[in-house]
C-alpha cells in the first residue's frame, strides 16, 4: 500500500492547477502531478450518470472508469455538468484522471472530445516520458463516457468518435483478455465500491 505524501508547500514556479496548498514536485514527477495525485479533484462514482467510459491500458492493463452528468448551457449546448473518476493505476493515471476532470468540468462535449493527451499533460506541468502512456487512459475514458451517453440518447455519433470508440473497444477486449484474473478483480473491487 502506497503512503501518500501528506507535506504540502507553495513550490516555485506555481504550476498553476491548484489554488491552495501545493505540493513539491517529487523524483521525476512535477509538483502538478504529485498535487492531483496526493489529493485527487473528483474521485469516486455519480449516481446514475448519464454516461460511463471504462478503458483499459494496452501497455500495462490499469483501468480506468469515468462518469458523466450533462445538462443544458445557457445557449441550450450540452455540458459537462458533473464527473468523476475511478481509476486503478499508477501516480501518472491517477494524476491525469483528476486533471482531465478539471480540464472537462463545464465544457460543451464537442469542447470535450477535442481534450487529448497533450493537453491533460500540459496542465499537469509534464509527465516523464516513460510514463505518457498513461495520459492515454483519461483521454479515451472521456471519449467513451460522451460515446455512452449520444448511444443512449440514441443521437448521431460524430466520425471521429466512432473511430476514436473502436480503437478503444478493441484495446480494451484485448487488456481484458491479456490481464483477465487482474482484470477481473479490479472489476470484483470496483463493483464493491
Ligand atoms: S503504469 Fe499503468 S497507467 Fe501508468
């Protein structure tokens, strides 16, 4: 079980994601990250989402939930109402998971597909190279939350979505099948939650 730092400090430069307490940056991971990941934004599960994305990393089989609730703005567009997250991963995963939730909280979906990787790891001040791939799980766990919800609103799927859905539906099969008993678990834990 990690012990997760619990000293916070005002680090220089300011990385900008957070307004109170900042907390240093720590071996090779920024003060951004280490910030998001001793104190996740928006962990845990909404009741009755109006749309859910899980994926699952290819490279090393971490997972990843993410909910959505999404009401009208003042111009009557979709957004981004409410999210959260659950993820079973590592610094980098959970770091970029409670970073894209600030990034998308409040955007028009549209705004909100349009977030990829680079983005989520810009705000996060950078990430070690070895570990972007896990910037990957919150990008697609988005995409798939605002697929699940046009499915259900039985609305048309933008191009780019759809395809965005099958790389993922099928990396996802592929992890769930590679890492099955882990998988599994994570599911048994998830499901208890
Ligand atoms: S090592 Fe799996 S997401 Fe980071």
């Amino acid at each position: 079980m990690f012990k997760r730092p619990k000293k916070t400090i005002t680090c220089q430069p300011k990385c900008g994601v957070c307004p109170k307490g900042r907390t240093a940056a720590s071996g090779p991971y920024t003060a951004g990250v280490m910030e998001h990941f001793s104190k996740p934004h928006n962990y845990g599960k909404i009741k009755n989402p109006d749309g859910v994305g899980k994926v699952g990393n290819l490279i090393c089989g971490d997972v990843m939930w993410l909910y959505i609730k999404v009401a009208k703005n003042k111009d009557k567009k979709d957004i981004i109402k409410d999210i959260k997250f659950e993820t079973f991963g590592c610094v980098a995963a959970i770091a970029t998971s409670s970073a894209i939730t600030d990034l998308a909280k409040g955007k028009t979906l549209e705004e909100a597909i349009a977030i990829d990787k680079r983005e989520i790891v810009q705000s996060l001040g950078g990430l070690p190279p070895i570990k972007l791939h896990c910037s990957v799980l919150a990008a697609d766990a988005l995409a798939e939350a605002i697929y699940d919800y046009y499915t259900k609103q039985k609305r048309p799927i933008p191009a780019a979505l759809e395809e965005k859905h099958q790389r993922i539906k099928k990396e996802k099969d592929i992890v769930e099948e590679k890492y099955k008993d882990w998988t599994q678990k994570e599911e048994e834990i998830h499901n208890k939650q």
